[in-house]
C-alpha cells in the first residue's frame, strides 16, 4: 500500500490514495499504521482523493485511535499540498469536500504556505454539540481532575472545548484534557485548547486533540481558539496562533468566517508491506 508522509508544524499525517488500499482500511489497519512502534507512525490519515459531486475532491480524515474526524485544518494544507505535488491542482484555488463541511484551498509555491478557508465558526449549543439548554457557549465552568476551568466551545465543522489559562503548558494539556474531553456533557467528545492571549494579534495554545492525544500543533484548533479570543473582545480579526510546532495566521471575515495560513513539509513516500498487516504472537 503506497503512502505519503506530510508534516505541518510537526503535526503529521500519511496521505493513502483510496485507489491503492487492498480491501477495507479498518479501524485496526489504521491504528496499526499511525502505531509509532508498529506502523508508519503518525497522527492521522487522510484517505483521498475521493470524488465529489460537490466540490473538486472528497476527503476522509482519521483519527489514529481509528476513529473518523469531521475536519483537519492542518490535514487539508497537507492534503492540499499532496494534490500539489501529484500536479493534481495548481496556482488557482480549489474545493474539497468533508464531513465537517467544504473548504477552499489554495497553495502557495512561492512561499511553501497552503490557505485553507477553514469556513464559519459558531459557538452555539445545538451546533457544536454541547448538552443543556440551547445557548451559545461562552464564559462558563467545567471541573476536570479537581480543577475549575472557564471555558468556551465553538464548532468549525468539529467540537473545541478553548480553555482560558494564563499559564498553559504541556503538562496542563496533558493532564487535564483527557478528562475535558470525554465530559458528559460534550457527546461527541471535543477538541480542548488551553488558551493564553498575549496581545490583541498573538495568542498561545497547547492542544489535546480528541482521539489523538497531546498534540504540537492544530489548524483547526487554532482557529477555534482564535475564534474565542476575537469573540470575547480580546483579539482583532487577524491572529497569529504559536503552538509548540510553530505558528499559523488567521483571519476573520465578518461573521466568524475563517481563514488559515501555514506551511507543509514533505517528509517520504513509501510501501506499507502486507507483513505489517499480519497477526503475529
């Protein structure tokens, strides 16, 4: 099975053409090849191009815990940029198709930066979800491991939980947001951000991403996380987003529509070897 291997901020996903996949790739398969011991190793899959008879191509996003996620900020600028090399696009813009909605996407040769209009984000109840009365989800309290936090959720085509922290740290993303994310009260479990505003163009987040764990950098967590900052008054429309990987820009247009821009590295391609796919003792 040939493979490509793309990084965004060190944020990494094998990129896997359905036309090259022998059978089914399974929940199991998939753990196996993002395993970092036992497989590839990686922190998704993007299996595509697919056709659409919406958009331009059709994209399906997994979660290294083999489960299907909506939407991928830092997925679709490596998707982008593997359509790119396989000169499948060029200089203009394009759509893709996901469960999370369409986006349009454009690579930058010049720059080596891929812009993805991430779409619009909301913050209302029924639409991220978020259990209880219909409301939007601003400025209120979620116990986690003995710990009051204030939070806000926001939907961009896939749940976020943005934590207010004046402090956040690797540890702090660790420790707690295993226990955020898999809170009764957000039933398709959720994204978790902590979240410290350094000025009105600048704010820094560390990242839980739901079913792969702590993670260096995320596109659409950072635009979530942006989306709450503009959204509380503490940020303008154009934010940078440092992340331990590195850093994305984001822009909003009126109404929460979002639009990111960052870098892709090409890493290898290669051939998973059916042995891998072989149960052993």
């Amino acid at each position: 099975m040939k493979y490509s291997k793309y990084h965004a901020l060190g944020n990494d996903y094998i990129v896997i053409d359905p036309n090259d996949v022998e059978g089914e790739l399974d929940g199991e398969k998939i753990r196996l090849i993002c395993h970092r011991n036992y497989g590839v190793g990686s922190d998704g899959i993007l299996l595509g191009p697919i056709a659409s008879r919406s958009c331009d191509f059709k994209l399906r996003i997994f979660n290294p815990d083999g489960g299907e996620a909506e939407k991928s900020g830092n997925g679709l600028r490596i998707f982008s940029r593997y359509l790119w090399d396989r000169a499948l696009v060029r200089e203009h813009s394009f759509t893709i198709e996901t469960a999370g909605g369409p986006v349009t996407a454009q690579v930058l040769p010049e720059t080596g930066q891929v812009t993805v209009q991430m779409g619009q984000v909301h913050f209302h109840s029924d639409r991220i979800p978020v259990s209880g009365e219909p409301r939007e989800v601003i400025n209120e309290r979620i116990e986690a491991g003995g710990k009051v936090f204030i939070y806000c959720a926001a939907t961009i085509g896939n749940p976020h939980c943005v934590v207010c922290s004046e402090t956040p740290s690797a540890e702090l993303a660790k420790q707690y947001g295993r226990l955020i994310e898999t809170d009764p009260r957000f039933p398709e479990r959720t994204n978790v951000q902590f979240m410290e505003v350094l000025d009105r163009q600048n704010i820094r987040i560390e990242i839980w991403e739901r079913g792969a764990g702590y993670t260096l950098a995320s596109g659409s967590s950072s635009t979530a996380a942006a989306a709450v900052a503009l959204k509380l008054g503490l940020c303008d429309s154009k934010i940078r987003v440092h992340m331990p990987g590195g850093s994305l820009q984001i822009e909003f247009k009126e109404g929460f529509w979002a639009i990111m821009t960052g870098p892709v590295i090409r890493i290898c391609d290669g051939n998973l070897d059916q042995e891998m796919f072989a149960r052993t003792s």
